[in-house]
C-alpha cells in the first residue's frame, strides 16, 4: 500500500515505522544478551574435559556461536593463568616446550616440501633441455647428430658404429680438418681443379661423402680455383640455332633461347636467316664463368604477321626441320617407333605444308627413333628468360607431388685429357635450395660423344653433370663438367 501510495504522493510523510517486536523471526541483540552468550560458553567449556576442544567439529561448532575462534579463548586463559603456571613443576614447562617445538619443526617441513619440489623441477627441465638439445644436434655430445658415424644392424643385432666420409665439399682447409677430426679422419691435398665452388673451397673429396671407411683413414680433397672462364666462340654466329645451343652446353654453360626478328638489309631481306644465331648476350668473344647463363637470339626472318607459309619438313633430320622453321617459337616434338623410318627423321608434322598459319601457334612434329624407346614430347621454343626464385621452387614441390618426370638427352662431347679408363658421372642439382648429388654411373668405360638418358628431380630445369676419370691409384679426378638442362616429359 505504501509502494502505491508513494506513486501518487512522492513526497508524502505517510510511512509508519513499528517498534521491533520482540518476538519476531528477526530483531537485534542487547549488548547484555551478547554478554550472557559469552558467560555461558566459557562455563560450558570448564564443565568439560580440556581434550574436548582438540576436536575440530567441536571447535567450529563453538567458534561459531560468537564468531571467535578457541585459540583467542586459550591465548586469554594463558595470561589469566601465568602466574599459576610459574608454580607448576619444571617437568610440565619442558613438556610444553617440546610440543612447541615439534609444532614449529612441522611448520618448517610444510614449507620445505614445496620449494624441494620446485628444485627438483627446475633440475629435471633442465636436464630435458640438454637431452633433447644435443638429440637435435644443438648441442654438443653423443646425440643423433651428423658426426660422420651410423649404425649398421646384422641379423637383428647391433653392431659397432661404421665411420662414413663427412660431407667436406664447399668448406675450407680448416672446417675440414675440424670436421675430420671430429670422426677420427685425416685429410690430405691433392690437388686444385675449377669448380662451382669458391676460390680455396672444397671442391671434392676422395672417397665421396657417406662412403664406410675405417677409422683413422686418409680422405683426399680437392681445392677449387673457382669457374673456369669460358669464352663466348665467335664462330656462333654461323651455327644454326640448335646446335649453338647444344655447343654453349657442352661448354658448361646455361642456356636461355629466345627468338626474335631480325633487321632487314636494303632489299628487304632479313639480315640472318631463321633459325640461325642472331646474336648473344653476352656477345660472341666474352669471357664468361662455367656456369653462367648466356642469352642465344635465334633469328625468326622476315616478319610475315600472322600469315606466315607452312613450310615442307617431312623427310628432314629433327635438327634441319627445327631450323627450316625458324619463325614458330614453339615447336613440339613427338617420337614414335619405326623399322622403315631412320631414327631422327620427321615422319609428319601438323600444320600442313603450303598453308599459311601464325609462326606465334605451335607446330608438332612426329620423329622416328627407330627400335629405340620413344620419349614422351620434347618441346623446342622459346624459353624466355630464367630465374630461381620463391615461385620456381613451389612449382618444383607442385612438380613432385603430381609425380612429374623431367628428362635430359643432351650430348657430351669428349672431355679434354680422356684416354678411356673407367669414368665416373655424377649430378648436382639445387632441389628445394639444397644441394642433391647422384651418381650415374662408376667404374665403365664410356665411348664419346656420349648420349644422356638422364631422369633429374621433378621440377628441376638444370643442372650440372661431372665427368672423372680413374688414375692409376684407383682415385678419380675431375676431367671436366657440363651445364645441362631437363625438360618435363610426363
């Protein structure tokens, strides 16, 4: 009725307050209640035994009657009753004082568990760190790093640690002999040859990494004196397109073609032929390192448009077709099988003879390779230019994972200083920016020109292949190597 009343009337004295009752549910205590709460308590507790109150329900239960606690109580009676104490016999006092203290060491134990705990932690985290630190490699010690040994099983049973050759190729003199000694090896000089390594870098090693040897064994190594330099021959310019390309490779160098119409003399004509070099950058006569990419322009001839005429190449050579069509930037090569067509002759090509086509449109060409395994299609065309950046090496995973096969058939010319002993090849790559060395063969004899057949890493364009040849201590040494490429054929 108020709540309402006060609606209309906000400002209105009409709310009327009672007087407590004193038998209600609610009302305040007299201070002289308060007291004979306390009065009867204490009498409660000297009616009863003093071991009574070490029960903890007791103890809450009488605690909270007046809201304090038995301990206060007892640190009262203790000063009410100094004086009586002092009368007690000695005995009683060293009992009292013993119970102190074994309360006092018991406080201290409480404390001392936990900080124990925490340095037994502390401890355990550190010696965790160092385990799992010298397992990574991170650290020094005996864990699964790379220190040149492995473990070999037979029948189910360890055996004794086999020593390998660490992989000393690109370090100096001194990282070597610190790596060496680090496996119990020595290292010896034998010599300087050029390499893509740098000037007074390792170059190779006799045995090759990861070959088994004994303790204490000698590994020979090889001092780089850098890339050779190689000069640009000026006889290019009169090389057909293709075969200035394959010379610049057997070179060891990389190679970028690219075509392009050439200038016109003053009766119209073009100034080189199509298919021949038109010019290289660097230009002819440069020297250049082993290893550096030269631009080749292969001439297109006169610029027809897009209404060039198809020219007749059936019955060539691959190499002769490729250069009679000069003009198509993209010329596509399929082999098949023949026992009536020689091996590299043009069986059929897909734009048809006499007819006029866009040079800028792709051109297929079916070859003959006679008994031999035909490939899958080659594509000869315009590269463009080459870089190895954070794209190339997505498309080289993206390659990889869709299970892409990337071939080499390049020729190698005769290596200077070759007398027919037994050669060893092997390939380094750039996979995913480590460095991947395979062997393609050892210990044969191989007859040059030699013809590759080679399967590189899927996505992988280039790389370089090196030729050695065996002495007559059984080493190999290093005859010469070549820049080669990869296309993809799968």
């Amino acid at each position: 009725a108020d709540l309402k009343h006060s609606l209309i009337d906000p400002q209105g004295d009409f709310v009327k307050i009672n007087e407590p009752d004193t038998e209600g549910k609610t009302r305040v205590i007299t201070d002289e209640e308060v007291g004979a709460i306390k009065t009867t308590r204490s009498s409660v507790k000297n009616m009863l035994p003093k071991k009574i109150f070490q029960r903890k329900d007791l103890k809450e239960e009488l605690e909270s009657m007046d809201g304090t606690s038995l301990e206060d109580d007892e640190a009262e009676e203790e000063e009410e009753a100094a004086p009586a104490r002092e009368k007690e016999p000695e005995q009683k006092k060293e009992i009292f004082r013993q119970k102190r203290r074994k309360l006092k060491k018991r406080r201290n134990i409480s404390r001392a568990v936990p900080i124990a705990l925490l340095i037994l932690g502390a401890v355990f985290l550190v010696w965790l760190i160092m385990y799992i630190g010298r397992a990574a490699g991170l650290l020094g010690g005996d864990g699964n790093q790379n220190t040149g040994r492995i473990r070999t099983e037979t029948a189910g049973n360890d055996q004794e640690d086999a020593l390998v050759v660490p992989d000393l190729v690109g370090m100096t003199e001194a990282e070597a002999q610190e790596a060496a000694n680090e496996v119990h090896l020595g290292i010896k000089f034998s010599g300087q040859e050029p390499s893509i390594q740098e000037k007074n870098r390792i170059s190779r090693t006799v045995p090759s990494a990861g070959t088994p040897v004994q303790e204490n064994s000698t590994v020979v190594y090889y001092l780089s004196t850098g890339s050779p330099d190689v000069t640009i021959p000026q006889e290019l310019s009169n090389y057909r397109g293709i075969d200035a390309e394959q010379a610049l490779k057997d070179m060891g160098l990389s190679v970028t073609v690219r075509k392009e119409y050439p200038e016109l003399d003053d009766q119209g004509s073009a100034l080189v032929e199509p298919g021949y070099v038109y010019y290289t950058e660097p230009a002819v006569g440069s020297q250049v390192k082993a290893g550096d990419n030269v631009n080749l322009v292969i001439s297109r001839g006169i610029n027809y448009g897009d209404g060039a005429e198809v020219p007749d190449v059936t019955g060539k050579n691959k190499n002769e077709a490729v250069t009679t069509l000069g003009k198509w930037i993209d010329i596509r090569i399929e082999e098949v099988q023949s026992d009536t067509v020689p091996e590299e002759e043009v069986i059929s090509q897909s734009l048809e003879a006499g007819t006029l086509a866009d040079p800028d449109q792709p051109i297929t060409l079916t070859v003959s390779c006679g008994n031999r395994t035909p490939q899958s299609a080659e594509t000869v065309q315009d590269t463009g230019s080459a870089s190895v950046d954070s794209e190339q090496l997505e498309a080289e995973a993206a390659a990889a994972a869709a299970g892409e096969v990337w071939k080499c058939t390049q020729r190698l010319n005769v290596p200077e200083g070759y007398n027919g002993e037994q050669v060893k090849m092997e390939l380094v790559q750039e996979v995913g920016g480590e460095v991947k060395t395979t062997t393609i063969l050892e210990g044969e004899p191989v007859s040059f020109p030699y013809q590759l057949d080679l399967t590189g890493a899927p996505g992988v364009s280039g790389g370089i292949l090196y030729v050695y040849q065996i002495n007559s201590e059984g080493n190999y040494y290093e005859l010469g190597h070549y820049r080669i490429t990869f296309d993809k054929v799968g």
